[in-house]
C-alpha cells in the first residue's frame, strides 16, 4: 500500500489524496514553509472557511483556511468522485473565483 501524507475526506463529498513522496518532492521544494504543517493542509480540506473554483480549470478547487493576513490554500483536482493534491501553500488572499462552498457560522 502506498504510504500516504494526506487521506481527508472534504464537506463536498470526495476525498483527496496525496502520497508522501509527492508532499515531500513537490509540495516542499515549492513551499518548504509547510514542512511540518501537515496537519494545517489536512484542516483546510476537511473544515475550511471557503471552497473557490479556479478561473483556469473549472475541475481544480483551493480550499482556503486561516483569515487574514495568512490563508492555508489547498489546491486540488477531483475526478470521479476521488481528489489529489495538485499544491499546497500560504497565502494572504483568497484568489478571484467562483465560491463553490463557505462554512455556515
């Protein structure tokens, strides 16, 4: 079995995966700020504050968590029903897009 970095299931119904060699080869060397912050990537996609469809692929969603002035943006793509981490990383705005979900307060 794949050893996995993230196995979470999100509020719209598909869960994203991502093996730990792909946290470790892509997701660091672009943001080797979030060594260590799994856990922070991991709540962004099972409780966020707001889902954003992206304006170039309507098939990719970031999922942020966090407020201002910092966002944890989690970045995936579903496809039947199952999700992957495309990318993960810090960010101090949420991206223009489509609102696909906002946590009800």
């Amino acid at each position: 079995m794949t050893d996995l970095a993230l196995d979470v299931a999100t509020p719209l119904g598909f869960t994203v995966r991502c093996t730990r060699a792909y946290w470790d080869q892509v997701i660091l060397e672009k943001h080797p700020v979030l060594r260590g912050r799994e856990e922070e990537v991991r709540q962004a996609l099972a409780d966020p504050d707001e889902v954003r469809q992206s304006r170039k692929d309507p098939a990719v969603l970031l999922f942020y968590r966090g407020g201002a002035p910092r966002w944890t943006c989690a970045v995936t793509k579903a496809e039947g029903g199952r999700g992957f981490l495309v990318t993960a990383y810090p960010t101090d705005a949420i991206k223009i897009g489509v609102t696909v979900w906002t946590r009800s307060r």
